[in-house]
C-alpha cells in the first residue's frame, strides 16, 4: 500500500507539477470544443440562411403596436425584417408565386401576417388589428364574452423544411411571446385595471421556479452534446496521460528500472491507474463545469444552439454522473493500460490507443442528431453505455436497472483488464523478464 501511494502522489506531482500540461489536459480540450459549439449555431444559420447572425423575416401588415414594441425591444437586432403592406405582399405573390415564396422559405425566410376578424350576420369582416385587442380587452373588463373577436398573428413557415421550422420557433421565443405581454400592458389597460391579467411575476420572487422553468428544454438540448462530450474529452485525457506515464516510460527504458526495485508490479500499475483515473474524472468535472456556465451565459439562446439557456441537473442526477464517470474512467484507463501492456512498439500503442478516440469522435457527431430512445442493448457496450446512460440522465429518463448494468459492466471489465495486465509478464520492457 505504502509503494501504490508512492506512485501515485509521484505521478500526480509530475502533471500537476507542470503548468502547461495540466492546462493542456484539464481545460485546453474542453475550451476548444466549448467554443465549436459556440461557433456551431452561427455556422449553421450561415449556411441556411445566408446571413451570420440577423434572421431575414418578412413581416405584412404590421399595425403601429408591433412596430412600436419591435422599436424597443433588443431581440429585433437579430432579425432582418423586411416590412410589407397587404398589398405589396400581394404584389410580391403575383410575381413570384408560391414556388418563388416556398423557395424563400427553405432557407430560413419566414412571413409573419396580423389579422383580426368579428362575427357579423354576414360572416367574419376583417378588423382593425391594434382596435380589436383594445376591444377585445374592454369587453373582457366589462365581464363580456368576446367570442365574436379572433386575433392572430400568423407565422408561417415551409412545412417539411426543418430550417424554416427551427427560424419560426426562434421568433415566437424572441418577439412572438413577449408581443402577448406588450399588447396587455398597452391596450389591455381597462381589463388590467379591472384586476385582470397576470400583475405578478412569478420568476421575479420566486427563483425555483425560473430555474424548473428553464432547465426542461436546456438539460434537453444538452443531451445532444455534453454525454459523447464528457465521454470524449475523458477518454482523450486517459489515453494521453497513459501514453505518457506507461508507454513512454517504458518505451525509455524507466519502466523497468521501477520494476527492479522493490515495489511490486501490482502497486506500480495501481499507483499509476489511480492518479490517471482521477486526473481523468477531474478533467470531466472540469468540462461539466464549463458547459454549465456556457449555458447560463447563452442569453441569446438561439434555436441552433447546442446549450440552451438554463442547464440545471439535481443533486441525484449528479451523483449518478459523477458515478459513471468514476467507472468509466477506470475501464478507460485499462483500456489503456492493457494496449499498452499487449503491444511493444510506441507506433502501434499509440494507434491502437487512437481508435476508441475516432470511434467516440463519430458517435458525439451521431449523438447531434439522434432522436430515438436508448435500448436497453446499449448499456451492455463500454463507453456508449455511459453515454447513452448520461444522456437518459439529462432527459430524465434513466432508470436504476440501467445504472446499475452500466456500472457494473464498467468495473467488471476494468478488473478483468487489470488482471490481465498482472498476467502479462512483458509489458513492462521490450525484453521478456519476470519478478
């Protein structure tokens, strides 16, 4: 026990030791793929849309409250709005037609019309927009049933076509919904007088709430990204630290200077393992953290966005992470430590230690896009089990029989893994010896 700690705080004073190393292998990794991800949205809008950051949107109709309240709200900084007349729309639809609109709309243009409509003996009459609501809200106050009155404001987008989708969805959450609130406080007066309406904020006294609020469609957007992330970067960490710590050294000859002292060969790789496995597990705490105040710091919470607004885990969803990484870590590390211990060359240790890299590099692009839920299967598979259980863990939906197989495959192969690396009796040199 004395030897294994001996190793173990001699490996972590040489990471730790070293600045630039440990930049290198706790937030270099995760800083670059956190700004990817940043980057990601813009990109993606560029490539749709045309336009790096203002959404083109075409608004027909617009009454004199939807102006104002564009006028001053900060959100309309990112949209360029073309303002049309019901009748220059018409024009533009007599020239184009709807090939040329539905054109228009798959890359990321969107309409937004206003109409309001009452009930006449005659049918529906079309209604002053901004005159209805005031209407609408008066009758309200004077405890009438203003059923004959409809007020909508159309978004329409090109069906099919998930970039127009994701444009319109964008809007309602930066102008559509705040647009409701401003229509009551402006021309719903007589009905908010009346004691109508909501006079309360509730996030404004009561911060659970704003948090529960958010975090729904924030843990779900982030399940997209961070599970493969934590997996990756950590897998990253281990492979590169075990390199470094065992093949190198014994690639220069150290390796079997150790083993001929008196520390055994079982407190060499458990002094070892143990401080790669929690330089590991602290680099993926570390990127947690990163991604967590990322979103809490994404205010503009665009539609693209791989980290929505309000990231929020509890303290059990936590601990259940913080479990799966431990586990993972020790499989990983080997992992690594087997590659190493079965192969003689540095060429091919070092790529042999690449290819779960590669493969966890295709699976975090895989995971962007994926929509089904995990099978029960995937929990049996190394690594893509603490993903996909990570995943289940932002979205709610783990469950403790998952948890428990994924844990539990992750320490049974990591004590098989170790064993073997006890069993083979040259990996420590380039030259056969036993102790």
């Amino acid at each position: 026990m004395r030897h294994t700690f001996t190793i173990f705080n001699w490996e972590m004073g040489k990471i730790i030791g070293n600045w630039r190393k440990t930049l290198a292998v706790f937030l270099l990794p995760a800083v670059l793929l956190l700004a990817a991800i940043n980057v990601f949205p813009i990109l993606m809008n560029y490539l749709s849309t045309g336009h790096l950051q203002a959404h083109p949107i075409t608004v027909v109709g617009a009454p004199e409250s939807f102006e104002e309240y564009v006028d001053g709200n900060q959100n309309a900084s990112r949209y360029a709005i073309t303002w049309l007349s019901e009748e220059e729309y018409q024009d533009l639809y007599d020239e184009e037609g709807d090939e040329g609109l539905h054109e228009s709309m798959k890359k990321g243009q969107i309409y937004i019309f206003f109409n309001a409509d009452r009930k006449e003996l005659s049918g529906w009459a079309r209604m002053d927009f901004d005159k209805a609501v005031e209407n609408y809200y008066s009758r309200l106050a004077a405890g009438e049933d203003p059923k004959d009155i409809k007020i909508r404001v159309l978004v329409m987008t090109e069906e099919g076509s998930y970039t127009s989708y994701i444009q319109g969805e964008q809007f309602i959450l930066d102008l559509g919904k705040g647009y409701s609130s401003y229509l009551l406080d402006n021309l719903g007066k007589a009905y908010l007088d009346a004691g109508g309406g909501e006079r309360w904020e509730t996030d404004a006294f009561n911060p659970f709430q704003f948090v529960m609020k958010n975090r729904t469609n924030a843990n779900t957007g982030a399940a997209r990204t961070i599970p493969c992330m934590l997996i990756l970067l950590m897998y990253y960490c281990i492979y590169s630290l075990s390199g470094e710590t065992l093949a190198s050294a014994r690639d220069s000859g150290f390796l079997t200077k150790v083993y001929l002292t008196p520390i055994s060969k079982q407190a060499l790789l458990v002094g070892k393992a143990l401080s790669v496995i929690l330089v590991g597990v602290v680099s993926a705490a570390a990127t947690y953290t990163l991604m967590f105040f990322s979103s809490w710091l994404n205010h503009n919470n665009s539609a693209y966005s791989m980290l929505p607004f309000g990231l929020f885990l509890t303290g059990s969803q936590l601990l259940v992470c913080a479990i799966t990484l431990i586990t993972t870590a020790m499989f990983m590390t080997m992992l690594c430590f087997g590659i190493v211990f079965k192969l003689r060359r540095m060429e091919d240790v070092v790529m042999n230690l690449q290819v779960p890299l590669v493969l966890l590099i295709f699976e975090f692009f895989g995971m962007m896009f994926r929509p089904s839920q995990t099978l029960f299967a995937e929990y049996l598979f190394p690594m893509h089990n603490s993903a996909m259980l990570i995943r289940d863990v932002f979205l709610g939906r783990a469950s403790i029989g998952a948890c428990f197989v994924t844990n539990a495959i992750n320490l049974l192969l990591a004590a098989l893994l170790f064993w073997r690396c006890l069993e083979e009796r040259d990996g420590m040199s380039h030259i056969s010896q036993e102790k």
